[in-house]
C-alpha cells in the first residue's frame, strides 16, 4: 500500500461522535483531515516543496519529473508524499522513480504502458476521460488503483456534475481527486467531499491559498454527520450479571 492510499484510507474513515472528557479533549486535539491537499509542481520546483508542506500539503505530483528530480525533492521536504506524472512510462521508468522516492505516478490510460502497472511498492493514480462508460470504469476497478482523477470542471458545479463524479467513484471503485481552485468557497468543498473525492489537487500559483482551503476543510462536519445531528450519549444497557438475586421481590419461600 502507498503512503497516499494510507492517507486517503485515514481521511475517508467516519469519526464517532466524542462524549464526555473525550469530547472536550477532541475539541482541542489536533484533526487528521477529511480531504487531503495536493500540490502539482513542475519538476524545477524543489524549492516550493518545503513552503507546500508549511502550508498544509498532504502530498505533491511533479509534473515530468525524473528520478533525479524527485531525489530532489525528497532532499528539500523529507517526510512529504511525493508523486509524479512522468513523461516515459516504461516498468524501468517507474522502477527509477520508486527507487529515487517516489510513492505513487500518475498515468494517462491511453500512453502509459501496461507493464507499468506490474511494477510492487508504487501506487497508481489513473486519469480518465468524461466520456469513460460504466464497462470501461467498471475494469478499471480490478487494476487496484490508489485513486482516479476525472477531467477538470469546465464550468459551475452542477448537480450534473455532482452525479458524473459519483458515477465514476461508484463503478471505479476509487477515491477521487479533483482539481480545484485555491478559494473555492466551503459548500463547494464539502458537496465533492459527499461525492466521492478524497482530494483536491490545487496548482502551485494557488499554493499561497492552501491554508484558507484546509481551513475550509477543517470546519466541514465529520463525514456522515449531518451539520446539524445532535451529538446523543449512547448508555448502555445495565449488566445482568451483576444482579443480585437475594433483593427480588419474588422469593422462592
């Protein structure tokens, strides 16, 4: 498994509503995000990793990077999820880059070579077209993918929209990560949360907005949580085995 698959895994689960001291405590502990954050950064772009990371970054893709760039990067932010979209994408090209750092590629279905996909240790990231059907998508869900990412929105978000998305995560069977604006406004965020997508992947011209965006993300309500769903102690039920029998009302002389 990836580092990025471990991370989208940790930012789908449904957290249960704290109660009591543990609610109080929950409420000042730090939040593991419900949405990650991705950065794409151009391969000469080294020296932005280190501020992606202060700015909340959960991961970057370098876009055409080479194994000697990506050992770059692993130098400047040691710890970061690196991923990149490479320009070959032979097995030797992929064993490379995975050698040099990085965790996951981004391939393009259509140029990619199959024996890619039989590299270990290196997870997979596959863009799609608009116009994938339900068979394609459907196949695409036994190649084990870490996450899929759909064309970039050409216009408003429509409920239209909201239903293509859904259709890819369902019948994909992947995670989603989409491309979105640095300020996008907090309704927005949260709808593709409940659609599906487990990241936004933000250029680096918006890397001065990524804290306005994970702050967005830290104040949507916990997944499959209502806003407005009354947090109710759950009391469990009294234990029989601790009943005393000598204090029945019912004797048996």
């Amino acid at each position: 498994m990836s580092k990025l698959s471990d991370a989208i895994r940790r930012a789908g689960r449904t957290a249960p509503a704290p109660l009591g001291f543990a609610a109080r405590a929950a409420s000042t502990a730090a939040v593991s995000p419900t949405v990650l954050c991705i950065v794409r950064l151009n391969a000469n772009d080294a020296n932005k990793a280190e501020e992606a990371v202060k700015k909340g970054a959960d991961a970057v893709i370098i876009e055409g990077a080479d194994a000697g760039k990506v050992k770059d990067f692993a130098k400047k932010a040691p710890g970061l999820i690196l991923g990149v979209r490479p320009h070959k994408t032979e097995r030797e090209q992929i064993t490379s880059l995975r050698e040099a750092g990085a965790d996951f590629v981004v391939l393009d279905a259509e140029s990619a070579m199959a024996d890619a996909l039989l590299e270990e240790n290196i997870g997979f990231i596959l863009l799609i077209r608009s116009d994938a059907d339900d068979t394609r998508l459907r196949l695409m869900s036994d190649l084990n993918l870490d996450a899929l990412v759909p064309p970039p929105p050409d216009g408003s978000l429509t409920i239209e929209r909201l239903l293509e998305l859904r259709r890819f995560s369902a019948l994909g069977r992947a995670p989603l990560l989409v491309e979105i604006s640095g300020d996008a406004e907090a309704a927005s965020v949260q709808v593709l949360r409940e659609s599906g997508v487990a990241g936004f992947i933000i250029e680096a011209s918006s890397l001065g907005k990524l804290e306005k965006l994970r702050a967005a993300i830290a104040a949507l309500p916990a997944r499959g949580r209502k806003p407005d769903e009354r947090r109710e102690a759950m009391i469990p039920a009294p234990s029989m085995a601790g009943h005393d029998h000598d204090d029945d009302d019912f004797d048996d002389d």
